[in-house]
C-alpha cells in the first residue's frame, strides 16, 4: 500500500553503506512515498491498476468516498492479480512490465514467490544480494495475502480473557500461551471457505497447512500489537485502568490505523485488564478514515468494562485547542504515536512540531513507536535536541512478528512494526540539557 504501513516508511539493512541515519524515501511527484525514487513510474503503475487517475484518487478510496466497484475488480483472481501487478517490476535493473520488449517476460522468484526478473542474466546479477533475503520474503509474500482474511473477518480468531496478570505476560509467546483451543481455532480458518478462495485465485501454488498456520500467528500478533503497545504504554507510565476510566489519543493516525476498523478493534485490553473502568481510545490525524469509529470524542466518562472508539480529523494541536481545552474531549492519560515517522524528513518534522513541543510542555506521558533500531535512533536524536525528558526506550515485547518489506527495494532486511517504543514525560531539566551539551 502506497504511503502506509511499514515498506514506504523505513527499512534500511544494518550493513548498508553510510546511509545518512535519518534518510527516508522521498514523496514522488504523485504523493507516494519509495515508488518512484527507486522503481520510476511504479506510482502511475498502482493507480492504474486501482482504476484512478490520480493521487486525489487513492486518497478518496481511503477516506472511503470511492467504492470497490470502481476500481475495475469484477472478481477475486482480478482483485488477487491486480495486487500482484504492483508488485511486479525487475528488481535488479528496476525496469516495469511496459519498459520490456514482452511485458510478460517477467519472472518471479520460485523460491521466495515474492521479487521478479526480466531475465535470467538480472537473476544471476542479483543473485547475491537478493539470497540474503529470500526466506524472510517467502514469509512477508505470503502474509501479505493472508492478510485479506482480516478483512473477511476470519482473522483474528475469538480470544480469551488473560489467566495471568497483565505484568506477567512477558510477550507473544505468553499470550498464545493463553489462548484455548488454539490449533482448533487456526485450523478451522486453515480450512474455511476463504482460504480456500484465497488459493484458488491468488495464481500461487498453496502453501502447506503448517505454512499458513505460522502465517496467521504472524497476522493475529499484527492486529493486536496496537492494543497489547498502548497496554504496555499504561503498564509503563503506572496507569491503572482498574481505579479510573482513562483516556488514550493516538496522536498521528492515519488509515493504517483506521481504515476498516471495527468499534470491536481494541477489546483485547479488556482482556489484558478485566474489570476496567472504562477506556477510550480517540484517533487523531489528518488522514483518520471514516468508518464507524468516525464519531465525537466522549464528553462524559468513557463506559464502565468497555473500550470506546472515537476520531478526529486534523491536527493535534487544532485538537487540543478546539476540543480539548473545550472540555469536548478529555485530556488524555496517554498519548500514543505509532510511527510518526518525524525523522524522516525536514516537512515531517516541521508538521510534527507543534504536537511535539505541545506533548512536551503539558507533562503528557507519551508513548512512541519505530519500526527498527535505526528509526530509533534517529527519532531519538530529535528528541534530545528538542529536550524531551526521554524516560525509557527498548524492544517492544508486544512487536508485530509479520515482516514487511521496503516496497520498492524488498532485497532489504524486513522490518516490524512496532518494533521498539520510546516512552516521554515532559521537558528535559535544564541541567540534564547542560550535560548532553557538554557530553558532545
């Protein structure tokens, strides 16, 4: 998906050669970001493929103003192929199908089903860079269609509330650990009637059963990280969702976060915390979509044992201002950013600004998640010169475990989302900033 989740956002290889630690793909002349730059016209390549003529257009599907139906898919191998087709352009010399004397001359990868070549004498050139990477891409081609029994509603599976205290589940391995019936429940979505579909037109041969297992593992800890992250972010601020309701704003949303959502979508913290008090979760960006979760900020408490879902769509700081100091919203217990991405660039960060100077000034505790180590270090940076009161930084046990690749250069390590967080509260001392001068 252009613009959104992992693959256009991040994603460089530890070993890759003095790379500027900040340095993130570029937005092409469209308003995608890593299409053009590597791969030129693979933007133009996905509108045409959905149909649209513009980048106004994929920004209307998102927002929910065009219907499937205009996207020109009259069947589930048309869907299935379309996605392929964006998928497919030599990744040694970056030639699309168009550019070739046969556009059909392309050839995928028979053991990773994920890259293609336009040859022969491209498989052998990329060869030594691209073995590094195959088996992790084998995995990240086959979530990615996997990943359409979300939207069926196959996945994720019924879950149970915790047997065990939230501060003692550890990570994944605890939580599947406390999951009943588990095989029962995988393999009845291994056989339902959408796998079934899924392979009958994807135009890839079927994995096998344990294969698709893993694969829905890997896609049920992506669904819930948000929940399980924002969970961890109360654990870590010693915010008890037992004594009061709270409220959560989730500072940056955009339709990785929203598009599809259910109002059901983070009922998994009231099983990491039975008996709450009441939760809500406000979701705050210029690019929220409308959905059901598109409803006002709670004005009263949010409802006892339950998770509510509420929106806004603008900027944070227009947020607090409108709504916030309005009393229309209430002023939040945690605030939330899955990827800003602020280090990317010099227009990010500016858009970026005020929201984090306003976090910093109110004492709001904050929690922030990157997708890998050099993300981290990068947002880290800024928020030192900033002089951000930085309280921790680690692993996130709560990591999605789906690998997802840069989209238009996948013979890169794959990265994860959420896969480190950093924890905020308030300014730096003046001392502490004296210090770091002096450190450097």
């Amino acid at each position: 998906q252009p613009n959104a989740g992992a693959a256009p956002k991040t994603g460089r290889s530890k070993k890759a050669p003095e790379e500027p630690a900040a340095g993130a793909p570029d937005v092409d002349s469209l308003g995608f970001q890593a299409m053009d730059r590597n791969v030129p016209g693979l933007s133009h390549v996905i509108l045409q493929k959905l149909n649209m003529k513009s980048y106004e257009d994929y920004k209307s599907a998102m927002d929910g103003r065009k219907s499937g139906s205009d996207f020109g898919i009259r069947t589930y191998f048309d869907m299935f192929q379309k996605m392929e087709d964006t998928f497919k352009f030599c990744v040694e010399c970056k030639k699309l199908p168009n550019a070739l004397p046969d556009p059909k001359s392309l050839r995928r990868c028979k053991r990773c089903q994920n890259v293609y070549y336009c040859g022969v004498a491209c498989q052998r050139a990329n060869w030594p860079l691209h073995k590094k990477f195959c088996k992790k891409l084998k995995l990240v081609a086959l979530d990615r269609l996997v990943e359409w029994l979300i939207f069926t509603g196959d996945i994720p599976f019924p879950t149970e509330t915790w047997t065990k205290p939230a501060w003692d589940v550890k990570g994944w391995e605890d939580w599947f650990s406390m999951q009943e019936q588990l095989e029962e429940k995988l393999g009845a979505i291994v056989a339902g009637r959408y796998m079934t579909l899924l392979w009958a037109n994807a135009g890839k041969p079927r994995p096998e059963d344990a294969e698709l297992r893993e694969s829905i593992r890997r896609l049920v800890t992506d669904f819930h990280s948000r929940p399980l992250t924002i969970g961890l972010g109360l654990r870590l601020f010693g915010i008890d969702p037992l004594t009061r309701p709270l409220t959560v704003h989730v500072v940056g949303a955009s339709h990785v976060e929203t598009l599809n959502t259910r109002l059901t979508d983070y009922d998994e913290l009231t099983r990491m915390f039975p008996g709450h008090q009441g939760m809500e979760m406000v979701m705050v960006g210029v690019d929220v979509v409308d959905g059901p979760i598109m409803r006002p900020p709670l004005t009263t408490l949010a409802p006892r044992g339950r998770v509510y879902l509420s929106s806004y769509k603008g900027l944070y700081h227009d947020f607090w201002e409108s709504h916030v100091e309005t009393k229309l919203a209430a002023r939040p217990d945690l605030v939330v950013g899955f990827h800003p991405g602020f280090h990317a660039c010099p227009d990010l960060l500016a858009g970026w600004l005020p929201t984090l100077l306003l976090l910093r000034d109110y004492r709001l505790p904050v929690l922030f998640t990157v997708y890998s180590e050099q993300e981290l270090k990068a947002s880290l940076q800024i928020l030192v010169k900033l002089e951000t009161h930085i309280v921790g930084y680690a692993s996130n046990p709560f990591a999605s475990l789906r690998p997802e690749q840069v989209y238009s250069s996948p013979n890169k390590a794959p990265v994860y989302c959420s896969s480190h967080y950093i924890a905020l509260l308030g300014a730096e001392a003046v001392q502490g900033a004296e210090e770091l001068e002096d450190d450097d």
